[in-house]
C-alpha cells in the first residue's frame, strides 16, 4: 500500500501549497504524500515553506532557462523522485503540450474563479477578481481541474462557490476565495486523485 508520490510546482508565496502541507498533517490525504516543491522562482517564500515542513526543494530558474529546457529539468526532477501527481499551487508558467502528455490526467490545478468565469490566457491572481467584480458577479469561487493544453480547459474536479460582498475589492474578496474554496477543494481534490490513481494501479 504505497501512498501517490505528489510533487507541487509553484511560483510565489505558496498559501495552497501551505494549505496541502496542512491537509496531509492532518490526515487529510491519507492516499499521498507531498515529496517535492519545484519553483521556477529562488525567491518564491513557498519554498521556505516546504523546507520548514520537511519536503524537498529545488528551483529551476524561469531566468535561466526557457520553458523547453524548464520542463526537461522540471521532467528529470519529477522522474528521480517518482513523482506521479503534480499539484500546481500558484504555478505562473503555462505548461508545454509534451510535458503534459507525459503527465495526462496527472497535473492538478486551482484556479480562483468558477470555471468557464474568468479563466484563460491573461486570467490569473488579482486579475481574477478584478474582472468577477467588474462584471458585477453575486457569486465567485474557485475550480481544481486537470490539466490539458488548453489554459484553464481541462476537466474539471472540484469546485465550491463564495459569496461576493457589497464593497469587496479584489483582494478581500481574493482572501475569501482562498480561505473557504481554494485552500479546502485543493487537498480534497488531490486526495481523490490520489485515490483514483492506486485504484488504476490495482492497489
């Protein structure tokens, strides 16, 4: 009984990926466990996260390198540690089509908005919620969804809405939408994929 070895790529300051530190603690994803955080930032603060929770961390440098040679690094990372569900937790790059090939139904994303609202190229942090409140949206929230080519297309796994107050602004209605759908349907999505993916593997 072997649990889902999971590696979480990440860009900024990793409160998902905090949120899945979290989850796992508490027994949460009891069908995988967090091996790897990849960043294609040195400065990103979500790396010092995961070193304080233990995980293994490694940078390939979105200055250094350009996306072909990032998902060949990224590619040999994830293969020596045996990584068999990537999780994007505030992930600011947009994957080549080779990479998530060999990665079909694999790669988990949380996006901060009900998906087909607000997704796609040019959607994404603030962005998001400046476009739901410009809209004059009732109700927002956020979407896991596997990852295909298309940004913010692939199927979706889980989503929760949230309320949008009277006089919210980008970021309170931000912090709302991570506190009570991104930072709850994330683990929970990554444990049901989790699941998924022993039972393929006859487990």
């Amino acid at each position: 009984m072997s649990k889902v070895r999971i590696g979480v790529m990440v860009s900024g300051g990793g409160t998902n990926l905090q949120a899945l530190i979290d989850a796992e603690k508490e027994g949460k994803i009891p069908d995988g466990t967090i091996v790897l955080t990849l960043s294609d930032n040195e400065k990103a603060y979500a790396l010092t996260r995961a070193e304080n929770a233990g995980i293994k961390t490694y940078v390939v440098s979105k200055k250094q390198y350009d996306r072909k040679e990032f998902e060949k690094k990224a590619t040999e990372i994830l293969e020596d540690n045996g990584i068999e569900l990537i999780v994007l937790a505030g992930f600011m790059r947009i994957l080549g089509k080779e990479f998530i090939k060999k990665y079909e139904n694999r790669i988990i994303n949380v996006h901060p908005s009900l998906i087909p609202s607000f997704c796609g190229e040019g959607y994404y942090g603030i962005k998001v919620h400046e476009a739901a409140l410009g809209y004059g949206v009732k109700v927002s929230g956020a979407t896991v969804h596997y990852v295909n080519e298309i940004p913010d297309g692939g199927k979706i796994i889980k989503q929760k809405a949230v309320e949008v107050r009277e006089g919210d602004t980008p970021e309170t209605l931000q912090k709302r939408i991570m506190e009570q759908a991104e930072w709850i349907i994330l683990p929970e999505a990554a444990e049901q994929v989790c699941r998924e993916i022993r039972k393929k593997k006859g487990e």
